[in-house]
C-alpha cells in the first residue's frame, strides 16, 4: 500500500501536492480521496466545520517532519 513520503507546499505554505512511496504526485484532493478509499495509508481524511474535508498525517501533528520536494 502506498504512503506519503514528501509534499509540495505554494507560497503561502499551504500543501498542493503530495508524492507517494510509488513516485507518484498527487493533488490535495485527489489524497483525499485515496484516504477515504483506504489506498494511502499513513493519512487520514477528516472533516472540519462547514463540511471541509482535511488530510492529517495518524502518527504526528502535522505535516511539518516531510520533505518539501519543489
């Protein structure tokens, strides 16, 4: 099963893009998606107010500790 192993962060600092452990480069979401599925694992969907869906990393805060690939 896949996992998240670096990301890509705009200007801002807001997350973009996600690169998985089969070298593939996916959108925000797109993850999100694939975490709903089950296809990624090491992330889960969740659902903040107003119905917004997130991506939080299951073993940490954030998603500070990966690398920034861009």
């Amino acid at each position: 099963m896949e996992s998240i192993v670096a990301l890509h962060r705009n200007y801002f600092g807001e997350i973009i893009n996600f690169v998985t452990s089969e070298g593939r480069i996916i959108s925000y979401r797109k993850a999100i998606q694939e975490a709903e599925n089950g296809l990624i694992q090491g992330i889960l969907a969740v659902e903040e107010g107003q119905g917004k869906m997130s991506l939080i990393p299951e073993s940490d805060q954030s998603f500070d500790q990966y690398p920034d690939l861009y």
